[in-house]
C-alpha cells in the first residue's frame, strides 16, 4: 500500500489545493478510515468564501465523513478494522464547567476538539470523538446518507428542544439541508402540520417532497401574514429559523402564537444585532431559544433516524463528485444549484 495519500486543503478565503501527504497513523485511542463519503456542508462553503475562525490554514478541510477503518490505535475497544463507521466532527471534554452542568454542546474545549480532514482518501478520527460520537454505521444506510450524520445531528438537536407537541403547527423558514430534515424530525414529534417558508420553487417542491403539508414563498407576499392566516390568526405553535438571516430572526417571533415557541437556530455573523418586537414576546409569553450543535444524544439518535427511515436524506443529495471538484462543489452550492454532494475519493 502507498503511504501516502490525496486530500484537500484550505489554504485561504477563496483558496482550496489539493496536496499529496502521508496517510495518517492512528495515535492511542484514534482510528483511521479510508474515506468512503464526505459530504459537503454550508459551514465549509462559508469558510471557504469568507473564512473561519476555526480554519487555520493549511487545514485539512471537509467534516463529514463515513468510511471504513484501516486502523486501529492502541486502548480501542470498541471498533476493529474493517468496520464501516460514520460520526460527528467533534466531542465535549465532560469535566469542564457546562459539560458538568449537562450542556456538552456549550463545552467550553470544544474548538480545540474539532476535526477537519474528510476531503482525503484518509481520515484520522481523535480519540474524544472515537470515545463518544463514532457509531458503526447501519447496513441498511449506503456510505453517501451515512455521512449526514452531523448535520442531521444537529437538525435533531434542533427538534428535541422545539417542544412540539402531538397536533402541533411547526412553521419552518428555510428550506435548507437543515430544514429539510427538520420537517421530517418535527412530524416524527408530533407535528400534525408543518409549514414551510422558502423563496426558491425548487426547494419548497423539496419540501413537499419531504412531508412539508404546506409551503409559502416569500416572493408570493408577506409570510407572517400567511402562516396566521393558516392557523386562524393565532400563528404557529412552534416557529424553527432555519434560514440565517437577521430579518428572518425577528419575523420568526411574530410567526409564532401566544405561548408559542421560537427556536433561532442559524449561526449570524459575529456581533449581528437583532430587533425584535417586544411587546409580542413579552405580552405573548413566547419562549424564544437558541440551539447550537449537537451532543452524543443527538448523534446517536441521528444514526438511529437514518438506519429507522424517519429521515429519508437522498432528496437533499444532488450527486457524488471526486476529490478534484470539491470547490466546484462548493460553487455548485453557491449558485443553489445543489444542497449537498458526497465527495468520493475513491472516485476517478
Ligand atoms: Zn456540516
Ligand atoms: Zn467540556
């Protein structure tokens, strides 16, 4: 076998090499994978355009992965050579403060604890994350839909703090790879009704494809005005931003009915301020949340999602492509033109 390898590099905003290096060595409690999918991801085509405060160039780029190992290092119990795995990209440290306090998301290593490198033929998998968020992948699940395991991760972070309840109106903005696996979380937790807010045709039929019961594009008129007029001028019960956008933020608060929740779930750009209408949250009683990433919970059920059917991700994967056409990918996805593609090393 060659020691050495293919894989992708990020070298700076607007700036992607592909490089001939070592193929990594397992350390104690890690393993290696061959990469079998990485999916791309909106994280990587922000970073890519504008940068990262977690990418520090050269970096291995790329996060999500499915694979099979090729090796195992030193105290691993748990896995063997051979297994086909997927995971999360990181993992709390479980001693400091939040960790402490059940909120391993808020971990305060966390940035240290991220791994970048699924755009090679190789992937090193730390030993936090070979401890608590690699999981054998399902036979039922192919490589390409097993490597959503983080994004889904956190789409399922986002549902179990919704508080949906059984009947539940779930209006959803933002058509994306989130929100689309988000509809299909929110009626596997009762929604009776999910309504989507989009602007792109071809997403919100994507939607529908997905289980959405109604969509909405904002290009028809106004969408708080719709989502009350579909729930007899209360608004939603539970109201997901999903789109990342300072003004969606705030009509996500007036979406929602009185005593309803609003989830804010997109990251903004550093320092974003939001207005909101006050009167509507506080005489509303409305409990507005932000929810971030993922914990070892979330990425278990995620597994369990995808091996069970309750979230179907190939409508959302708009093909495979070789290691030389990730930033074409990434282009790809700028231009709306695809949501997410597995890069396959393997391929020619
Ligand atoms: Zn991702
Ligand atoms: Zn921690």
């Amino acid at each position: 076998m060659s020691r050495t390898m293919q894989g992708v590099f990020f070298l700076e905003p607007g700036k992607l090499e592909q490089r001939e290096v070592a193929i990594p060595e397992p350390g104690a409690g890690e393993v290696v994978i061959k990469v079998e999918s990485a999916t791309t991801c909106g994280t990587d085509l922000k970073g890519f355009l504008r940068g990262h405060r977690l990418f520090r160039p050269p970096m291995p780029f790329g996060h999500e992965y499915s694979g099979v190992i090729v090796a195992v290092g030193a105290g691993v119990t748990r896995f063997k050579e051979g297994d086909a795995v997927t995971g999360a990209n990181s993992a709390p440290c479980n001693h400091c403060y939040y960790c402490k306090r059940g909120s391993p998301q808020l971990c305060i290593h966390l940035e240290d604890a991220f791994n970048f490198g699924s755009y090679a033929e190789y992937f090193r998998i730390t030993a936090p994350i070979v401890a608590q968020n690699l999981h054998i992948k399902p036979d039922n699940v192919p490589f390409e839909h097993a490597s959503f395991v983080e994004p889904l991760a956190c789409a399922v972070m986002c549902i179990v703090n919704a508080n949906i309840r059984l009947g539940d109106t779930v209006a959803i903005i933002g058509p994306g790879a989130q929100g689309l696996m988000q509809i299909q979380l929110a009626k596997a937790a009762g929604a009776a009704r999910v309504i989507v807010v989009g602007r792109a045709a071809g997403r919100l039929e994507r939607a529908k494809l997905l289980g959405a019961d109604i969509t909405f594009s904002t290009n028809d008129g106004d969408a708080i005005a719709f989502v009350k007029e579909q729930t007899g001028g209360y608004g939603a019960d539970v109201v997901i931003e999903a789109a990342g956008n300072a003004e969606t933020w705030s009509q996500a608060l007036l979406m929602a009915r009185k005593g309803g929740t609003v989830v804010q779930f997109s990251g903004l750009a550093g320092g974003t301020q939001v207005s909101f209408d006050a009167t509507h949250l506080h005489y509303g009683e409305i409990t507005m949340k932000g929810v971030f990433h993922l914990t070892p919970r979330t990425v278990e059920l995620a597994v369990q999602a995808l091996a069970n059917g309750t979230v179907d991700v190939a409508p959302m994967l708009d093909g495979k492509i070789p290691l030389s056409q990730v930033e074409d990918g990434l282009m790809r996805m700028k231009r709306s033109e695809a949501i997410k593609l597995a890069v396959v090393p393997g391929m020619a």
